[in-house]
C-alpha cells in the first residue's frame, strides 16, 4: 500500500475516533467510511469475500438475539416480572 493511502486510513481512524468520543456520530461514520472506501480499493477481493458473507453473520445476530429474548422472557416469567416495566 503506498505510504499516502497509509495516511488517509490512520488519519481517517484517528478521526472517527475523536469524533466518536465528541459524539458526533455522523462525522464519525463519514470518516470511517473514507478509511474503509480506501481500503477496499486496496484490497477488493477480500471486501467482496466481506460483502458475500454479511448475511450469514446478521443471520447468526438475529439468531443470538432470539435466544437471548426467549432467556429473558423466561427468567422474567420465572420471577414473576412484568415485561411493561422493560418497556417492551
């Protein structure tokens, strides 16, 4: 990778990170986005591998937060708890 490209992802990390911590989320999701645009044009074939196989991991998410839904509900109706005070 060449040593300007190098620059544009620590610096655009660093920035995130600031704006992050500053709360500004939308700036921050602009400047990771210029680190990740620069390295995908990098390194596409391992980005495409990434973009191929997001389905399988926010399959494997949803499924762990069904487990953890129904583990709640059933430690809530164990003790006798009201999901309303949850908010759910």
């Amino acid at each position: 990778m060449e040593a300007w490209k190098k620059a544009v992802v620590a610096g655009s990390i660093g920035a995130a990170t600031v704006l992050f911590l500053k709360s500004r989320y939308a700036a921050g999701v602009l400047a990771t986005g210029v680190g990740l645009a620069v390295l995908a044009s990098e390194y596409p074939e391992k980005f495409d591998r990434v973009r191929r196989s997001l389905p399988d991991y926010f399959d494997r998410g949803m499924k762990v937060m069904e487990m953890a839904e129904r583990a709640g509900r059933r430690i809530a109706s164990q003790s006798s708890l009201d999901w309303g005070e949850f908010g759910v």
